[in-house]
C-alpha cells in the first residue's frame, strides 16, 4: 500500500510534539501491517468531513485519512477539538 500525506497534514505534523509523531509511525505500521486493529479505532466520519476516517493516535489527536485499496491519503492530524470545531 501506498501512503501519501497531504501538504495540510505536512504542515501540521511538524508542528506536533516529537512524542506525538512517534506514536504516529507507530500507528501507521499497524494499519498497514493489519488493517483497522482495533487499537486505532478507525471509523468513518459524517457530515462536513465524510468521507475520511478517523485513525486514533493517542487519547486526543487523531488522523484523517481516505484510504483504497492501493494507497492511502493523509489530509489532517492534531487534536479532537482541532480537527472536530
């Protein structure tokens, strides 16, 4: 599978705690080595944000992404109340 990161999902990624970023490698290798794990808590978004998904990275900051069956697209990171306003 292919991964590819939006530049929206770049810039905020830099901005994010080195720890933060870590556990994010960290969750990516699940997904790709399993699919949705039950750690992640992948699930698809209503309203204004479907169709991404939701990946869990730690207690509060989320990944979202859409994802085929060749690649998958990052187009946010950071916190529940940043992503969800």
């Amino acid at each position: 599978m292919k991964v590819f990161f939006r530049n929206s999902f770049k810039k905020q990624y830099r901005k994010l705690p080195a720890k933060v970023q870590k556990r994010f490698s960290d969750r990516l290798d699940i997904y790709i080595t399993h699919g949705s794990h039950d750690i992640l808590r992948v699930h698809t978004l209503k309203g204004n944000k479907y169709p991404l998904q939701s990946m869990n990275i730690t207690g509060d900051y989320r990944a979202l992404f859409i994802t085929t069956k060749t690649k998958i697209t990052f187009y946010e990171i950071g916190t529940h109340s940043e992503l969800y306003e």
